[in-house]
C-alpha cells in the first residue's frame, strides 16, 4: 500500500510539473490587452507577447487594433480606418 | 542558436515610413553599406551587449557541433558552419569578418545578422543561467518565438534601409528547413510577421534591440 502511494505521488508530482500547463487559448488567435499589447497564441495554447505598442515609437503612442485577421500596433488615429 | 542569412533577393517596395521625427519621403533611396559601416556598426553593437565575436570556421567547438548536425542528418557540415552565425551566450560565432564580404555574407547582410544575433543575446539576458538555451534546444514552439522576434530586426532594417519586403511566408519556411520547428510552430510564426510587417511598414520598430540599432543607423546614414 505504501509503494502504491508512493508511486501515485511520484506520478502526481510528475503531472504537476510536466510544464504541460491548460490550453489557454486557440493557436493563432490574438488579441489587444488593456495595456496596449498585442499577444498571440502559441501552438501550445499560451498567450506570448507579439507587441508592445507602446514601445514601438520613440515619439508616438501607437495602438493596438484588430487589423484584418490579427492585432497589431498602428499608428494615432488609424485604428478606425 | 543559428540564423540564416537571407539569400533571396527580395523585390524592392516603396512606401511611406513614418519616422520617429515625422514623414520621410515616399521614395527612399536603398542605403549603400561601406566596409567603415559595418566594422563601426559591429563595434558599436559588441561592446554595448557584451558580445564576442568568435571566427566560426575555426573554432572546435563549432566543429564538433558540425559534425553532430550532420551525423543526425540535421544539416551538413559546411552548411552550418559557412551558411549560419551561431550565437552561444554572449558568444557570436561567425564565418566571416565584419567589414569583409565573403560568399554570401555580403556587407548589408553582416549588419543585419549582427543586430540579429544581439536580440538572441538580449533574450538570454530574461534568464538565469542556462535556461534560455535550454528552452531553446528543447522547445520547438520556444525556439520559433526566439527567432520570430530576432528575424523580425531583420524585417525593420531591410524595410527601413533598403526599402525591401521580407516575405513573411519565405521567412517562416526558414524556420522549417533550417530550425526544425513544426508546421503549427511555422503557421504561428508566419502569422507574427504578417501581423508585424504591417506596423512596420508604417514606421514602428518593435524591439529595443532593433531600436538600438536603428538609432545608430540613422545617425551614421542621415536618416533623422
């Protein structure tokens, strides 16, 4: 009985650690955050940083916007067009 | 991590860029690299990320991997160790001397592989220790966002200085062929410099490494 357990905890603690974290989301999808970045999903379901859109121009505070099938960051003003 | 150089001749496009410091002229002339360019560009670009830089065609280490590679059937031999600038830490193994065009390696390509292998040095520097290698050997999705981002400096100085569109299809196929990352991994990375060509053909420098190397750039050819 206690080599069962054993053996199931070593398991447990194998499946927690496995980095095999839940899909989070669609691979490919993306998406604009609150604070102006742009991620996409990876092929295994996690979010990664695409952009920062508010660190792509020295001068201006660009956005993030849905343009055609995907975010990405444009400049003021063109995120309605 | 390798990267390799883009032989291709791409079609020149014209566009409005806009600068940091306003509009540019819509049609501007491809930048013309001198030897002095590159060996300033290279200095400038070392000394500020800490970087080494090894002569790839000589080095042991790099032909041990040589042979490895190619007794896995990964790549050939001379392939790896003439076609690719390795970068391993704050070691750049390159086959070629900066300012010296050799085979393909011609003087535009040496500034953009430069500020390419400096953005691998810059992603190291978000880890402790080996983990960034690790990842990046062990991870073929981790592996294809690293040279996503890096491959992307290359998509913003060839837009900006010569007026060229990197194709982003062509692009993520180099990921296949020459980093063995998986057609989900390639359709994400293709996705990210469609995406990312758009904003930069509007003027935005994604990276602070690229954007290091612009300002530098700008300045050695008048562009601000």
């Amino acid at each position: 009985m206690r080599k069962l357990i054993f053996v199931l905890a070593l398991l447990l603690i194998a499946f927690l650690t496995c980095g095999c974290p839940p899909k989070a989301c669609t691979p490919n999808e993306t998406r604009c955050l609150w604070d102006n970045k742009a991620e996409i999903c990876d092929s295994l379901g996690q979010w990664r940083l695409l952009a920062d859109c508010s660190d792509v121009s020295e001068w201006y505070e660009w956005s993030c916007c849905q343009v055609g099938d995907g975010c990405t960051c444009v400049p003021p003003g063109e995120c309605d067009q | 991590m390798a990267t390799k150089r883009t032989s291709k001749k791409q079609k020149p496009m014209l566009g409005v860029a806009v600068a940091r410091v306003g509009l540019v002229p819509r049609s501007m002339r491809p930048v013309t690299v001198t030897q002095d360019d590159v060996i300033e560009f290279w200095r400038v670009m070392m000394e500020h990320y800490g970087a080494t830089l090894i002569d790839k065609t000589s080095d042991a280490d790099m032909k041990i991997v040589a042979d490895a590679l190619n007794a896995m059937g990964i790549m050939d031999r001379e392939r790896f160790l003439t076609g690719f600038t390795t970068t391993i830490g704050t070691k750049i193994y390159a086959p070629f001397t900066p300012g010296t065009p050799i085979g393909g390696w011609n003087l535009w390509n040496q500034i953009t592989v430069c500020t390419h292998e400096c953005y691998h040095i810059a992603q190291s520097r978000q880890f402790e220790g080996i983990e960034f290698g690790w990842r990046y050997i062990t991870s073929a999705t981790a592996r294809a966002y690293y040279e996503v981002e890096a491959y992307r400096s290359d998509m913003v100085l060839n837009w900006r200085y010569q007026n060229a569109t990197l194709n982003p299809a062509l692009l993520a196929g180099v990921l296949r062929d020459g980093y063995a990352c998986p057609e989900a991994d390639v359709r994400m990375a293709e996705k990210m410099f469609r995406l990312s060509l758009i904003s930069i053909k509007k003027g935005a420098i994604p990276g602070e490494v690229t954007q290091f190397a612009c300002n530098w750039l700008d300045a050695r050819w008048n562009r601000k």
